[in-house]
C-alpha cells in the first residue's frame, strides 16, 4: 500500500486500514449499530460528508463492511459489519475502555460536541423509568451558539426514541438546562444528576416523576461506569 509502514508486523498491517482519522470513530458508529449514511454522518457530525463516503468504501474494499439494499424496500443502501467488522468489536470497546480510564478528564471535556452528545443519548436512553404515553424533553445549553443550543427527545409510547434539533410541535413534559460540558461529564460518568443539582449547574423544570427518576432514564456512555485511574492524564 503506497505510504503505508511496509511491515510485515499485524500491527502495522492493521493500521494502515484502521489508523486513518476518522476510521476508528466510524467502526465505534457501526458497532453501536448505525448502518445508513445519514445515521453514520449523525454519529460523526463533524466529519465532512466527502470523507465519510471515502472511509465507508476503504472499509468496503478491506472487507470490514458489506454494502447492502434495504430489505425492506426502496430505502437507503445499508453498511453491514462483516465477520472482520464484527470482529473488531472488542477492539473498539477495549480502546474505549483504556481512553475512559486513561485519558485526561480535562481532556475528555475540553471540546464537547452537542450533536453527537445528543446522539448518543437518543441511542442509550432507556424508556423503562418514564411515565407511560409519549414523553418529550427539551436539553437546554445557553453556552451554545444559538443553533445548537435546544435539542428535543421525543419518547414514544412504543419505546422509541427520536431526537430533533428543532421544535417538533408537541408539549414538553420536562426542561433541562445545563452548560453542555456539566451534562457531557454526567454522561460520561464522570458525575451525576443529583451532584450537579445541588450544585446548581443543572436545572429540572417539571413533574417529580420525570425529574427525580432522570438518573435512571437518561442512560450514561457505554463506558460510564468504568474509574478514572489514579493519575490519569494521557493527553492527545
């Protein structure tokens, strides 16, 4: 492969498919289950369109993923992980697992992202805790530039979850209002609902059975869970 390590070491090998800016946070995409161009650019907002096709085909080409017709009709083509894609799933999950432990927690906080932070929290949140019938919440930042300073989840009494960026014409059942970093950190297991409520970083407008279940409902990262370590400060 020309630029490539010219090593006959796996790891090399293996780096020169998946060490490619972006390559990585796409597989994470494809793993957590987005299979359609447009859920894949919602995962990766800030990766440009253009690159997002080139990735998907280097990925095609290298027999990680399998591009297929909608079966159930005349929908988008879809980005299938094959046996090598599936198989990187540990992989992903492993590297994930060393940036929450290792990596500086300035560092994870310093860039949040609301759109992919809302992503991801449309993908994670768990229904169960909510009242019954639809429900619908409304994350408020004002430290955001006004276009991406609102966001919506609606929750479907079907348990499904749809995320807008713009009013979507229902009633809200409950605000929430933080700086997009206190709620990315909550996210990332880095705090919780509670804390930051009595710290007064976070504000809950609406009825006690959404508010004080919220916690439960929310979801966190599929890493929360997992300390930071003693010392951690790894920085990119």
């Amino acid at each position: 492969m020309s630029g490539g390590y010219g090593q006959f070491c796996p790891v090399a090998m293996a780096s020169e498919i998946l060490a490619k800016r972006w390559t990585l946070v796409l597989l994470r995409e494809c793993v957590a289950g987005s299979t359609r161009f447009n859920e894949l650019r919602r995962g990766v907002p800030r990766m440009s369109p253009t690159l997002l096709s080139r990735r998907l085909k280097e990925l095609e080409t290298a027999g990680i993923l399998a591009k297929v017709a909608d079966a159930a009709g005349p929908g988008p083509d879809e980005y299938r992980l094959t046996e090598a894609g599936l198989a990187l799933a540990p992989v992903i999950e492993a590297i994930g697992t060393w940036g929450q432990g290792w990596v500086a927690t300035d560092v994870s906080l310093a860039n949040p992202d609301p759109a992919l932070l809302m992503w991801d929290m449309r993908r994670n949140l768990d229904p169960d805790p909510m009242p019954d019938g639809r429900k619908v919440v409304q994350f408020g930042y004002p430290d955001q530039p006004a276009s991406s300073r609102d966001w919506w989840l609606i929750v479907e009494p079907d348990g499904g979850v749809d995320l807008c960026a713009s009013e979507p014409g229902f009633e809200v059942d409950l605000y929430v209002t933080s700086d997009l970093r206190v709620m990315v950190s909550i996210w990332m297991g880095l705090s919780t609902v509670s804390r930051e409520i009595e710290a007064d970083r976070l504000h809950l407008d609406g009825p006690a059975p959404m508010r004080d279940r919220m916690q439960a409902w929310l979801g966190l990262s599929r890493f929360a869970g997992l300390p930071k370590r003693r010392g951690a400060s790894v920085r990119p």
